[in-house]
C-alpha cells in the first residue's frame, strides 16, 4: 500500500509538471460543444467452480453544458462478493463416508456514491461552483457521509489536448460511522481543495487525473485524499476501455470494533476500539458508453 500511495504522489508531481510546461507553449482553444452529454461505465467479474466470486460496478455521469456554465450530475458504485466451501467427510472409514459441504457468502468491499455540482465560468480562467456529495463506504467505517461545498476555482489550460483546472472550497459534512467515535463529531466545517487534470495522449488513448483533499477544521487530524487516475482507450467513437487506480487515505480513519480475548485465546465478552487502515484502493477495468 506504501508503495501505491508514493506512486500516486509521484504521478501528481510529473502532472503538475506538464501542466507547467504545457502554459508555455501557445494553443488554440476548441470550440465549445453545447448540450447534454451522458457516460456510463460498467465493471464485472465472475468466477464459479471450485471458488466463486463476483464483482460488480456501474458508474454513469450526466452532464448539461451552456455557454458560461455547466451542470453535472454524477452516481455509482462497487460491491465484491466471494464463497467459501467447507467440505468435511463423515463416516466410518475412509472407504465409507458421506462428503458434506457447507458455502458461506460474504460482502468482501462495497462502496456507493451520488454528487451534483452547478459551475459558472465568470471568465475565461474563472468560475464559481456549488455542489453536493454523498458517500457510503461501510468498509472504510462510513455508513453515510453528506458534504455541500461552495467555492471558486481557475481553469489554467483549455485547449484540444490539454485541460488543467483547481478549485478551492469551503464545505459542511453531516457524517455517520458504522462505529460511533466518541471523539469525533458528526456535523463539521472543512475545507477542499480539487484538481482536474485530462491529456489526450494519442488519437485513441487519454489520460486523466483528478485529486480531491478534504481538511476537517473541527479536528484538524482528519485530512482525506481522493486520488483517481485513469487512462481511457477508445474502442469506437461511443465505447471504451477505461483501466484506473482510485486511492483513498485518510490520516485519522474510523473505528472498528474487535472482540477481546484473553492470551489464552478466551473470549472476555467485551469488544474493543481500534482504528481502520488509512489506504483503500479499487483497481478497475471499466467498459465506458458515451452518448
């Protein structure tokens, strides 16, 4: 996980720099496509036999573009499943027994979001935007997490090739844990900071970027990264190929509960409060649908 996460520092800091670079040479910027626009994606996978699992994903992302602005309204989600068999022989002998077998199911990670956002673009380099978000990820201890946002942002770079934008946010986050913590409050003020970078590396592969860091200013411990990047291949003008790596690390994680057990491995009937991994990854391989 150590690994993965300098990985993604490391991408952040090279797009950064072709950002850089990429203001000094001049562009013509591309005419504006007016309208509405709809992506969908979907991620499966299935294996049965001697091990069963499953994986299923589906994200769609609708968009209405005016002249100075834009709305964007955006759903999704990821649930794995896998079974374990138990196989056990009764009988009486190895040449006469019955085989049983026993299949447990279990959610192994599961993870849903919706959020809309309304742009203005009060120049050609800077915009105002509101939006919301709401999140669940009871795997990562979030069973419902609502930020509204409100702030301003630049669009550095704007052309056919290259598009480089920030933004800048105040937030309000109503939070509920699948574990309560005593120490943290369910209603907070915050702030954000966003970064949207798109390249378009051949004439059939892109490359995005986009970062998402929250600071929670009631407990200034509490800093969450969003870090997605992905590298869509085009199939068609309507379908592609969409591989990308989601990072999320959050530097005060939530609880969980753990039962107690003495050395000799006796249940004391209590349970005890530790704290969750701070990295979670998804890797996914998405086919994309643009209308």
């Amino acid at each position: 996980m150590l690994r993965i996460a300098r990985a993604g520092g490391a991408l952040s800091l090279a797009l950064t720099g072709v950002m850089l670079c990429a203001h000094a040479l001049s562009a013509q910027d591309g005419q504006k496509e007016l309208g509405w626009f709809l992506t969908s994606e979907l991620t499966a996978v299935w294996t049965a036999g001697n091990s069963e699992s499953n994986t299923f994903g589906l994200a769609s992302s609708l968009r209405y573009v005016w002249e100075h602005a834009q709305v964007r309204f955006e759903a999704g989600g990821v649930r794995a499943e896998s079974s374990l068999t138990t196989r056990t022989a009764v009988g009486t002998s190895p040449d006469d027994f019955t085989l049983e077998e026993e299949t447990v199911t279990r959610k192994t990670a599961e993870a849903y979001y919706a959020r809309g956002r309304y742009d203005y673009s009060v120049s050609s380099r800077f915009f105002v935007f509101a939006g919301a978000d709401w999140l669940r990820n009871t795997f990562a201890g979030i069973d419902s997490r609502i930020l509204v946002a409100v702030g301003a942002g630049n669009a550095w770079l704007d052309t056919d090739r290259l598009r480089f934008k920030t933004d800048y946010s105040a937030t309000y986050t109503f939070q509920e844990d699948v574990v309560d913590d005593p120490f943290m409050k369910a209603k907070f003020p915050g702030l954000r900071f966003t970064y949207d970078f798109w390249s378009k590396l051949t004439s059939s592969t892109d490359l995005t970027s986009v970062l998402i860091t929250d600071w929670n200013l009631d407990n200034t411990d509490d800093v969450r990264v969003d870090l997605t990047n992905a590298l869509p291949i085009a199939i068609s003008s309507a379908l592609a190929l969409k591989p990308s790596l989601q990072l999320l690390w959050r530097n005060d994680p939530a609880l969980t509960e753990v039962a107690l057990v003495e050395s000799d491995g006796t249940p004391t009937g209590d349970m005890v409060l530790v704290p969750l991994n701070k990295l979670d990854s998804f890797f996914t391989l998405a086919l994309v649908v643009k209308l």
